[in-house]
C-alpha cells in the first residue's frame, strides 16, 4: 500500500466523513447502554498540517483552513468542531485528527473503539498515538477481514466505519460491498457509514443499487461537492451511505450541508445532497 492519508488530511472529504461519524456518535451517546464503534481503516490517529506531506499537498487549506475560525457554524457541527480543538489546545490550526481520534472524543468511558490499520508505520503510529487510552483496541489487519471476525460487537449496538483508501477504486468498492452486506448478515441491526470518493455521480449511484440489490434497507446518502464534478479532474466531492441512520442524523445534516457546501464552494459547481433511499 502507498496511500498516505496525510497528504489528504482535512479535506473537504474529512470534513463531511468527521461530521457525519460525530453526529452518529452524539446520537449512541443518547442511551446508556456501551456501545463500540469499528474504524476499518484507521490510518495514523493524527496528521500534522505543518508538517512535510500536508504541506507537499495542502488541501487542508480549503478544508478545515476554511471552517476552523467560523464562529457562527451550525449547531450540528458542533461536535465535529470539539473533536478539532481538542488536538489544537494552544488555539492554532496545526494537527488534524482522524477518524480514530474523532471517534474517541465523543466517547464515554465505557465504550469501545475498534481501530484497524493494515500498514505496519501507520498502524504503529496509531497505537503509539492511542496506547494510554483504554477504550481503545488497535488492530494491524484488513479490516474488511475484521468485520468478518469482530461483529457483532459484544456490546450489541454501535458504528463500523468503512473508509478504504481507494487505490483501487473498483476494487475496493467491491470489497466494501460484500463485507457491508455479510455484516448486515450478522449484525443487521448495527450503523454503518460508507465513505467514498466521488469523480463520477453515476458510479456512486450504480455502488449503491449493487449494495441494495434484493434487500429492503434503511440507509442515507449523504453528499458533498466543493466544485463541479469531472471524471478527469482532481477529487472535489465525496459521499458518504449511512445504514441504519439515526432518527435525528438528516435533521442535523440538512442544517449543516447547505452551511458546509457555501463555506468551502470552489466555484458555482458546489452542492450537497440528502437522500433516503433502499426503504
């Protein structure tokens, strides 16, 4: 593998992933009951902005560069913001955090976080990163091979998180859909969140008909584009499919999409979408 996160850190595709995983979080916090989450790509928990790969690339500028002084940002971004500032005490914008980390900031004591990471530096880099915190549990190894082992959670409820790195776009679309619908064979009543780069809007809608093909589910798409979309061009949007969605999930993100679309818009070309589909 040869994807390095860092180079990509705070992006606008971080930011609507981070909002969405916040926002779920938020709402598993609304039982007592423990709940755990699964990343299944962790990376390395942290990625500094400063430092040698983000500033080779740095499209964190037009990403959370853009958000990190709003004062008048939604509500519903509220915990995605403190999870930020959080890894930013001495009030700079210097360290983004990934999705292990951004997880773990809404979490209670009592719950569990999965984090799996195949490559070796970036696996020990997160371990390194989350070893003094004992909710957490990090894992070298696939984890679309984990899904297959860890679920169901012995807590019965919580997140998976599926966020590969896309070197292989087809490939690793396929691989996602066959572990989502083998997890829902086991875990059916679990939330899932799919992330996925978006060069051409009919490939992501064609994913989404091969994942519900012969089953009635409950999901949300969740999309966000900073510029108009071209197969050629460089990544301007993502989508994100939430499984099983929490009730007040589409009520946050309808106030945050519009906000987050005109903060970071490149051009005309930006939008967001907030679809139900599969039920």
């Amino acid at each position: 593998m040869n994807y390095r996160h860092a180079f990509h850190a705070g992006n606008h595709a971080d930011i609507l992933k981070h909002v969405c995983l916040a926002l779920v979080i938020e709402h598993l916090k609304h039982k007592a009951a423990p709940f755990a989450v699964m990343d299944t790509h962790g990376g390395r928990g942290v990625y500094a902005l400063d430092g040698q790969e983000a500033q080779r690339s740095p499209e964190w500028r037009e990403g959370v560069g853009r958000i990190w002084d709003w004062t008048d940002a939604p509500a519903a971004l509220a915990p995605y913001l403190a999870a930020l500032r959080a890894v930013n005490e001495d009030g700079g914008l210097l360290t983004y955090p990934g999705s292990p980390v951004i997880a773990l900031a809404g979490m209670r004591e009592h719950d569990r976080l999965i984090a799996c990471e195949l490559h070796p530096e970036e696996a020990g880099a997160l371990r390194r990163r989350l070893d003094d915190d004992p909710r957490a549990q990090v894992h070298q190894r696939n984890g679309f091979e984990a899904m297959g082992a860890l679920l169901p959670f012995t807590e019965r409820r919580g997140l998976v998180l599926i966020d590969p790195p896309y070197e292989d776009r087809d490939h690793e679309t396929i691989q996602s859909i066959r572990a989502l619908r083998a997890a829902l064979d086991r875990f059916g009543h679990g939330i899932y969140m799919w992330w996925r780069p978006v060069k051409d809007v009919r490939e992501t809608d064609m994913a989404d008909a091969e994942l519900l093909h012969g089953r009635t589910l409950n999901a949300l798409r969740v999309d966000l584009a900073v510029d108009r979309v071209t197969p050629e061009g460089r990544l301007v949007a993502s989508s994100v499919l939430i499984v099983n969605p929490p009730y007040t999930l589409a009520p946050a993100l309808s106030e945050a999409l519009p906000a987050l679309a005109a903060r970071l818009a490149l051009s005309d070309g930006a939008g967001w979408r907030l679809e139900s589909i599969g039920a």
